[in-house]
C-alpha cells in the first residue's frame, strides 16, 4: 500500500509517471506480435499432432483434448483480431477505443468451450445457440456431460473404442511433447503484460491441464478398463466449464462497472488533494471497470470566487496527472464551488 503512495507522490511532484522510452515501447510491442504469432503457429502444428493421435488411439479423453486444441486456433484467430482491432482506432464510431474488446474476448471463448464439450458427450448431434444465454445453461450443460457419459458407460456395454488396445508408446510421445510446448508457451507469454497475450498463457495452460487429464485417461482405459476413458471425458468436461465459468464471471464483473479495491481511491484522493494548493475539498472520487481499465470520476472544490481560466486549468492538469496512471483508461474532473448538494445525477445508483 505505500508502494501505490510513493508512486501518487512522484506523480504530483514530476507530473508524469517514469516509463518506457518510445523505442522501448515498439521493441515490447514487435515481442508482443511475436508471441502472438509463434503461439498461434504452435497452435497448428499441435492441432495436427493430436488429430493424428486421437485417430489411431480412438481414445474419447483424447478426442476431447484434440477439439480442445481445435477451439485453441479459433481462440487464437479471436485473440489476433482484437489485438489487431485495439491498436487500430476509429474515434467516430469508438470515440472512446476498444479495449472493452478484451473482457468480451473471454466470454466467446467460453460459449465455444462449453459448446465443445457438450458435441463431445453427447456424440457431436446437438447443439445450441446464443451467446447470451450461455450462463443460464451452464448447469443444463454440465448434467447433460454427465449423463451422456454415464451413458456410454451403463447402457452400451461393449466399448466404443475397440482400437484402445492397440494403444502404443508412441502416442504418450505425442500428447508429451504437445504438454511440454504449451508449458513452454504458458512460461513465454506470461512474461509479458499485455492482456491480449496475458490471455494465450493462460489458454495454453489450460491447455497443459486438459492434455495431462486425456493422457491419464487413456492410459488407464488402455492398462485397465475402458469406462475409465468417458470418465476422464467427464473430468475434462466439467474442468473446462468451472475454468471458463470462472474467467467469465471476472471478465462480466469488469464490464458492468464494478468498483475498484478500497485501498485505490484512497490513493488518488491523496493525488488530488495534493495536485494544487487552492483545491478546498474533493467531494467525490469514484474508481470503476470499464473493461481491463478503471474510469474515474472526481469532484473537487475550488474557491468560488477563482476565474474560469485558473478553475479550468487546474481541473484540466489533474485529468491529464489522472490519465497517466496505468490503471485509468478515462479521468472525469468535475469543478464545484461547495459540497452541500444532492448528486449532480438523478440515475447515479440505478
């Protein structure tokens, strides 16, 4: 917590946050752009190798894994078109950017995980639509995995994958070597602060989980019975949708305005009152999401006698020392004269 003070003090007394250079700027973002792609060309080539495993294995964990990765170029496509949308403004039609692009980003990708988890249980013949939806059937989806795999396993009593006992050595070689290239790119994109590969990590770790789950699987089904491969099928399942049911819920709460932690407009109060000497009182300050950002909204109190030339400058600069901060993505500065009224706006809390 005095860390965020210290920096509020060198931000009052610079006026300006020390940062990167402009040329250290356009490396991080060609590093960016890199990450990007080498994640997106691993993506393919593991695709590929896990078609080609899941087809002589037959194994129903790996199946689920491999339409995992399927989901991984599609995410990877999403992931590149918001990067690519983000850092290309339009101020008419966006007058105020896109990055609330990201939050929405995690909500695609989870409708298209459950979707790929239910075609998988429920042998790739039904299907739903809506994005809106998607949260209201969470649970439906979750008991229909379940019970399709219950019923694969109880009604059909001769095994679905005959072809796991051919099972080779060579197949763990492959569904290895994909888990140690997804841990290699979860330790490479983490690395980095940008959201947009902040997101590829953490889908190549899921990635890593989802891999180690269908190997196990199969392993067992092929050393002891196959009722053990739908039940891994049922893990991967129900994994997929308490990760991206999670990341959703966090990603929602980031959209509809939620307010920051308590220690941050502590902290930019702190700001203000010592941005200039003739503020009086600072009436309000509110801290809220708006996408990966917060918006501010500040009300200070200046002398009522203070010309609007010195009111307005004074309010400008500390806007400009507000949007400086890596946090606000929009400072709002409101100019009042005294403190003893009803909220400026009649919808403030509906």
């Amino acid at each position: 917590m005095l860390e965020g003070f210290t920096e509020m003090d060198e931000l009052a007394e610079r006026g300006f946050v020390p940062g990167m250079s402009k040329e250290e700027q356009d490396n991080l973002a060609k590093s960016e752009t890199l990450a990007i792609r080498i994640s997106n060309i691993a993506n393919m080539l593991l695709f590929a190798a896990k078609v080609y495993a899941s087809v002589t294995s037959g194994s129903l964990a790996i199946v689920a894994s491999t339409l995992d990765s399927l989901l991984d170029l599609l995410s990877g496509f999403i992931l590149w078109f918001t990067a690519f949308s983000m850092q290309t403004p339009n101020p008419y039609q966006y007058p105020i950017g896109k990055k609330r692009m990201q939050p929405l980003v995690c909500i695609i990708l989870l409708k298209d995980y459950t979707y790929i988890n239910y075609y998988v249980c429920d042998s790739w013949i039904k299907s739903c639509q809506g994005i809106l939806v998607f949260a209201s059937v969470m649970a439906t989806l979750g008991l229909q995995i379940i019970l399709e795999s219950l019923r694969t396993n109880v009604i059909q009593c001769k095994p679905c994958r005959s072809c796991l006992k051919s099972f080779e050595s060579w197949v763990v070689g492959i569904m290895l070597s994909v888990t140690l290239v997804k841990l290699l790119l979860v330790l490479y994109c983490r690395s980095f602060s940008n959201e947009i590969v902040k997101a590829y990590a953490q889908d190549h770790f899921f990635d890593v989980i989802t891999n180690i789950i269908g190997l196990i699987a199969v392993i067992l089904a092929n050393y002891f019975d196959n009722w053990m491969d739908p039940v891994g099928a049922i893990i991967l399942a129900l994994y997929t949708i308490r990760t991206w049911s999670m990341t959703v819920l966090e990603n929602v709460n980031s959209l509809v305005g939620k307010t920051a932690t308590p220690e941050y407009p502590q902290k930019l109060t702190y700001l203000c009152w010592n941005h200039h000497k003739a503020i009086r009182h600072i009436d309000t300050v509110r801290a809220y999401t708006f996408g990966s950002h917060y918006f501010v909204e500040v009300d200070i109190v200046l002398p009522a006698d203070m010309p609007l030339q010195v009111a307005h400058d004074i309010g400008e600069s500390l806007q400009e020392k507000l949007e400086l901060l890596q946090e606000i993505e929009r400072a709002f500065v409101h100019l009042d004269y005294e403190y003893t009224h009803k909220p400026e706006h009649a919808r403030s809390h509906c």
